[in-house]
C-alpha cells in the first residue's frame, strides 16, 4: 500500500513516468533492502533490458517512422477512398480500413491518427461528415496500431509476461480484424443517421449539402491509386511471412521492416537525402530513448516490488479474496480501465504484471488471450479522457473540431470496444484459433 501511496504521489507531482517510478524504486532500495542495492540499479536496469525481444521495439520504430513521416499514409487513405466510394459511408470505412492497415505497417498509434487523421479528417468534413464523427472514427481506427501486429505494446507484454511474442502477435489478428468489422458498421449506420438528417435538412430549406453529392470513380481511377499503395502492403505481407514462416526472429524482422520501409521511400517518394531523413531518425530516437526508459525503470520499479514481496504478497491477497475466476477476470479489467484514465499502456503492462499474471494464470486463464483483452482495454484509454492519447492527436491535427465533439465522438467506439471484450470472453477462440492454427497448440 505504502510503495503504490508513493508512487501515485510522486506522479501528482507532474514528475515524467520514467522518473517517477525510478525515483520510488530507489528510494525504497535505499530504505528498505540492503545497502549494497543502490551500487546495483544500473546493473538491474541493464539486465532487465538485455532482452532480444526488446531489440524489435526501436527498429519497429524506425520502420513506422519511416512511413508515418512520408506521405504512405495519405496514398493509403486516398486507395482506400477510391475502391470504397460507392459504399454508403464508404469514406467512413475507407478511414477504418487505411487506419487498420496503417497500423499494421507502422505499430503506433499515435503515428496512425496523425498520419490518416490528417488526409482523412479535412476530406469527411469537406463531404458534409460531422466533426466529431470524422474525429471518432480516426481516433478508434488509430487505436489500432497497439492491437494489430507489429505491435509495441504486445511485446513488452510478451516480455513482462514470458510468452510467446509470435503467438500473441497472431492472437491479436482475430479482435482487430472483428474491431475493423464493428467499427466499419457503425460508419455505415452513422453515415445513414446523417445522411437523412441532410436530406430533412435539404427538404426544409433546398440548400446543397455535400454529404447528399455523389462522387463517382472509374475502374482506371481505382487501378491508377494502386502502384504506389502496392509496395507497402508488399512490405507488411514480406514482415509476416518472415516472422511467421520462422525464417526470421522477431528482431531480425523488425530489422529487415525497417531497411526496406526506408527503402521504399527513397524510391517512392525520393526520401533519401540527410535532410529527409533527420526527421525519420530524430523521431525514432526520440521515441526508442523515451520508451526504453520507461521500459527500463518500470522494470527496476518490478524487480523491487518483487524483493520486498510487494507483487507477491499483493497476488497473494487477490487469490485469498476467493472471487470465481470471471469476477476476478472483470476486477482487473476495471482496474486497467481506471488505470487507463492516468496512464499509458506500456506503464499499466509493465507495473501491474507481476500482480495480476499469477492469479490470473491460477485461475485458468491463457494469459496469450488475457494479453489481447487487456490490449482491447487499454486500447479503450486511447480515446477516453482525461488521458485520451489519441484525443489529443486528434486535436493537434484538427484544432477547429471543439474537444466536447471529439470526446463525444469517441464514446460509441469505447462501447462497441467493450462489447469485443465481452465476445472475446464468451468466444475466446476469436484470439486463439490462428496461433493454434499455425503454431499448433501450446504446452502446458
């Protein structure tokens, strides 16, 4: 209770989350283990972070960077548009459809919304879609990018609870493919709901509104917005084939992502010059530098809670509360929930599973499907405030969209998130039918 006072108090303090949770680590080292601890921390830190699972995280990185910073993500939004025209709220979909791609090449979701966000929101506002429409739907297509392989989040949950980083990758195709699915009909039945309003609007008073226009695209339209959204989706398919064909480890193919996303934007969009890479890089080592610390001191700040049996004895007083394994499966997914109104995943993973791993595998459950529910979860404290990451992109790329109109059009897609929580519960072979598929099924 003492060293979880602590570090609640520490953060209030406004400090950075690397800090704060390093400084509450050594502190209690100091107070409260052998002396001899403190000449160790840099020691600790190192050897918690000597991990090759680790390696992925900068060069996954520098392969989003390399996307995200050109223009892949407009022509991937763009193609998407074209093919999905005559669909109502086919450009809602077509969001849905470049987000969850996008994510896919680049594993951030940050990068997601600021790079379809900023072609995709002005385009819907310009064909009469509502702001806070156009906004959700960017915001919950980004959120993607921590569901959907090469994701960052799911390795340092691979990491933190020693599983097998393939197999989580492949159980998080199923939800985010069944999210894709919900959030594209929920485009459609909103584009419907808008769409008669236009019409009753039109009819009192005929005005012209762009959501009524018609837009009409040729097939050598759609054929011609291919070539240069072709070679990416190249890029993905090569990736994954690579990492789950096994002729490559998680970190030589986060590697090989990176040399050949750098190469296509030389060749695509002529990137290649020291000036247009020092964006690429800065960014990748501002990010890498960032989440490698806090990765670094959230596992210094575990390895001490594991010392003093903090994370033990607080495992311990879950498992004596004798809840049935749903009600505690549904306790801790609250306590991820209020956690995700402070907190960014990669903190609320790397702080929380020493404590809820054991009881939760004691109680039956394949921590490779819980790694995804927790996913879809903290996807969820993407876009509800008052932390909201993606809200906040949002913001930063459409300031004329009022903050109440992004929140408000975020909600329904927290919602139709918790509903696939609540399917992946009652189906939990939605996550875990491809990873037995192709892996086969897992030791016990």
């Amino acid at each position: 209770m003492m060293y979880g006072g602590a570090t609640l108090a520490i953060m209030a303090s406004g400090m950075p989350i690397a800090l704060a949770l390093g400084t509450v680590a050594v502190i209690f080292m100091y107070f409260f283990m052998p002396g001899a601890s403190l000449d160790t921390v840099t020691q600790n830190v190192y050897e918690e972070m000597a991990s090759i699972t680790l390696l992925a995280i900068p060069l996954f990185i520098l392969k989003g960077a390399a996307i995200g910073k050109s223009k892949a993500g407009q022509d991937l939004y763009s193609a998407m548009h074209v093919w999905m025209g005559r669909i109502p709220g086919g450009l809602g979909i077509a969001n849905v459809f470049a987000c969850a791609l996008f994510a896919a090449m680049a594993g951030s979701s940050p990068a997601t919304c600021s790079a379809i966000g900023s072609a995709g929101i002005p385009e819907m506002r310009k064909r009469g879609y509502s702001g806070g429409f156009a906004a959700g739907v960017i915001a919950a297509g980004g959120t993607l990018g921590i569901l959907l392989p090469p994701s960052i989040t799911m390795i340092l949950y691979a990491v933190a609870a020693e599983q097998s980083l393939g197999r989580l990758f492949l159980a998080g195709i199923g939800p985010g493919l069944l999210l894709v699915v919900l959030f594209a009909a929920y485009a459609v039945t909103k584009f419907k709901a808008e769409y008669r309003a236009a019409q009753r609007a039109y009819a009192a008073d005929p005005a012209a509104h762009p959501i009524l226009a018609k837009e009409h695209f040729t097939m050598a339209m759609r054929f011609g917005s291919l070539p240069r959204v072709m070679p990416f989706i190249v890029l993905l398919s090569g990736v994954m084939i690579a990492l789950y064909g096994g002729y490559a480890t998680p970190s030589e193919t986060a590697g090989l992502g990176g040399i050949l996303a750098l190469a296509l934007i030389a060749l695509i969009y002529g990137v290649w010059r020291p000036a247009d890479l020092a964006p690429i890089l800065e960014s990748t080592l501002k990010e890498s530098t960032m989440l490698m610390l806090i990765i670094g001191m959230s596992l210094l700040y575990s390895y001490v809670m594991s010392y003093l049996h903090i994370s033990q004895g607080a495992a311990q007083a879950i498992v004596a509360l004798q809840l049935s394994r749903w009600l505690l499966l549904a306790a801790i997914l609250v306590m991820v929930v209020v956690l995700g109104f402070f907190l960014p995943p990669v903190s609320i993973i790397l702080m929380t599973a020493p404590i809820i791993l054991p009881p939760l595998k004691a109680a039956g459950f394949d921590l490779i499907w819980f790694g995804v529910v927790m996913t879809i979860v903290m996807e969820m404290g993407l876009i509800h405030p008052p932390v909201g990451l993606n809200i906040f992109v949002i913001r930063n790329i459409a300031p004329d969209i009022p903050l109440r109109d992004v929140i408000w059009g975020t909600l329904p897609f927290v919602l139709l998130m918790a509903f696939a929580v609540v399917l992946l519960c009652l189906v939990p072979s939605i996550s875990t039918w491809l990873p037995n598929l192709v892996m086969g099924l897992p030791s016990r």
